[in-house]
C-alpha cells in the first residue's frame, strides 16, 4: 500500500540515518569512556596519598617465624 515515490525516498534516507545513528553512538560512547578515565583521575589525585605502602607493621599480638641473625665468620 505504499506509492514508489515513498518507497524510494526511504531508501534514500534509511542509509545515511544510520550511518549517523552509529556515529553518534560511536561518539557518545567514546565522550563517556573520557569522563571516566577522568573521573579516576581526579579522584586518584585528591584521595591517593601513594602508590606504596610504607613503615606497615602488622599489629597483630603473635609473632610470625623469625628469620636468625647472619652468622659472620671470622677466617
């Protein structure tokens, strides 16, 4: 029930609809990987205090296997 004309004028029109369809979910998918990246970013540089722990003692009442001091030898 559809005349030639329509027939054609949406062939004409559903090909570039989504090209732009794809590139805009290309685009918005890209934009939101950004602000993520950015977000880690800026929470990185205002929470983290270093990449490494240091002076970590465990408090822990027992003591674990202790290794005996290196014996020196006197030849």
């Amino acid at each position: 029930g559809v005349t030639a004309e329509m027939q054609n004028l949406v062939h004409r029109r559903i090909y570039p609809f989504l090209l732009m369809v794809v590139v805009l979910m290309g685009i918005l998918s890209f934009q939101v990987r950004q602000f993520k990246r950015l977000y880690e970013h800026i929470k990185n540089d205002k929470y983290l205090v270093g990449q490494r722990l240091v002076n970590y003692e465990r408090k822990s009442g027992k003591q674990g296997p202790s290794t005996p001091p290196p014996v020196s030898s006197q030849e």
